[in-house]
C-alpha cells in the first residue's frame, strides 16, 4: 500500500545542505497503521511529505498501491494524491464557512455532483459525530470537533490512506484518546492505511502496529510495537518509553494482545 524504499531528502539552504531524510524504508501493508515517533528536526514532516507527494525524493523510491510515484507527472500525481487523505495538527478549516461546507467545497472543487456532496457530508459527519453540528462555524466547535471536521473532510474524498501531522499535539489527553479512538474505527470500519507522525509515544501506544523511530533524518530503530515496546534497543526508543507512566507501561507488558488481520496489536489498559 505504501512503500519507501531507501528514501533520502536534501535541503539547499543558506547555511548549506541539510539532509533531512536519510536512507528510510517504510513498508505499510493495506488495514495496518504505522507510527513515526521522533523529536523535533527529526525528519518526520519531510518524511510524511515525500508519501503525500508533496516533496520529491532526492534519492529513492514512493510507491503507493504498487504505482511509483516519485517520477510521475503532474496530472498522474494529482490522481495518485486523491487516494490519500491528511490531516493536521492545526485543522486547516475555512473559518468563515459552516461545518456542512468546509467539508462540501472540496468536493466540489473536485467535481462532485450536489447530491453526491449531501450523501458524502451526512455519511462522513455522522461517521465522526456531528450530524447536529454541520451548521455551526469553526470558531463554536472545541479543538477535538474542528479535528473530527478535518477527519470528516479528508474521508470524505474517500482515500484508501490516511496520513496525519501531529494531528491530537494541540489537544488534551481526554480529547487526544477520542481523536484515537476514531482514527481506530476509521482504520476498522472503512479499511483505511494509516501513517502518522508524533512526538508522543502515549498516540504510538494507543494504536500504532508498527513503529519507527526517527533520529537526524535515519531510522534509528523500527519494530513491531509489541516488540518495540517489550525490546527496545536504541536509547532514543528508550527515552521514549520512559515517557509512558509506568503505570501504563506495566499494564502494557500484562495488556491483552489481539490479533487484527496479519499483525498484532497492544491494547493498553
Ligand atoms: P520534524 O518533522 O521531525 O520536526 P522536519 O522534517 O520538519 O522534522 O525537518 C527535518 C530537518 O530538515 C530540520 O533540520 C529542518 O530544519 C530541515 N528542513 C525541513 N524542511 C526544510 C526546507 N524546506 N528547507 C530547508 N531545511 C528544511
């Protein structure tokens, strides 16, 4: 569904090349979600741009569904874009438009037909939540509805991958599990890829599959999160750990596992 192969990613800028990516792979098969953990300058934005197509690669190779991406032309990217769906920390919501069209103009834009738009909106709404608020502007919703608006908008142009960019790191932790739990019933219910980036091991536990960790542009560790969790290795992947409470922690080793399609995932309590 989504592969990397030995992707790196230079900068030109002033104070000289910085290499931003270096040698990654990422292989994430249809249904799994993926995490990229690291600190700030990692390489994770530039990672996640390279799949969304918005970067080009300075060396490597992006396929997605099979398709290499990283040398097609523009009108074939576009296509290639649409069966991607992202979302971020900051919402991106036209302010001045209702719930109902921040979700409705995109589509639009694309071409839909208005009463594919109403079904599109009401499904994908509902899906989320907030039927009773398409009405309201962005500016009465809390920072967990704007994000389930920007989840109802990116679902809506029905991509088969999902990306997200530190999408709960403005949210509180009530509000960063509810924003979990849905991406968890978006990746259940309608089959959806995910890959996100995040500072945060708590979103890596909670429903990650698989994780890399990322340090000056390299993946400096990458596993399972079962094995990753119960044997890390790099310090890096360690000082991340020990950001878990260590209640959380101990529950993970003791947490139920079970088992969704071809891999297993921990269930913390
Ligand atoms: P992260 O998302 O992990 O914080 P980034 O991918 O944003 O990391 O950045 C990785 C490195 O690449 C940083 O040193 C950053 O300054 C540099 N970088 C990112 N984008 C650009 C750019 N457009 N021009 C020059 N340097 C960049």
């Amino acid at each position: 569904m989504i592969v990397l192969e030995n992707i790196s990613k230079e900068f030109h800028s002033k104070s000289g090349i910085v290499k931003a990516v270096s040698d990654v792979n990422v292989h994430v098969k249809k249904g799994e979600i993926h995490g990229v953990i690291g600190y700030s300058g990692a390489g994770k934005s530039t990672l996640i741009r390279c799949v969304n197509l918005l970067e080009r690669p300075t060396e490597g190779k992006v396929y997605i569904n099979g398709v290499e991406t990283t040398s097609l032309p523009l009108p074939k990217l576009r296509k290639a874009r649409n069966k991607i769906g992202m979302i971020f920390q900051g919402f991106n919501l036209l302010k001045t438009a209702t719930v109902y069209d921040n979700i409705a103009i995109p589509l639009k834009l694309l071409g839909y037909d208005k009463e594919e738009v109403k079904i599109r909106v009401e499904k994908y709404l509902e899906i989320v939540g907030l039927t009773d608020k398409h009405k309201n502007y962005p500016n009465q919703l809390s920072g967990g509805q704007k994000q389930r608006v920007a989840i109802a908008r990116a679902l809506a142009q029905e991509p088969e991958i999902l990306l997200s960019d530190e999408a709960t790191s403005a949210l509180d932790p009530e509000t960063t599990d509810s924003i979990l739990d849905l991406l968890l019933k978006i990746n259940k219910e309608l089959g959806i890829t995910i890959l996100l980036i995040t500072h945060e091991m708590n979103v890596i536990q909670k429903i990650c599959d698989h994780v890399y960790v990322m340090e000056n542009g390299h993946v400096v560790e990458q596993n399972n999160a079962i094995q990753l969790f119960t044997k890390p290795t790099h310090p890096t992947t360690k000082k991340f750990l020990n950001t878990i409470s260590q209640r959380n922690l101990s529950s993970a080793l003791i947490s139920q596992l079970h088992v969704t399609g071809s891999v297993t995932r921990l269930t913390f309590v």
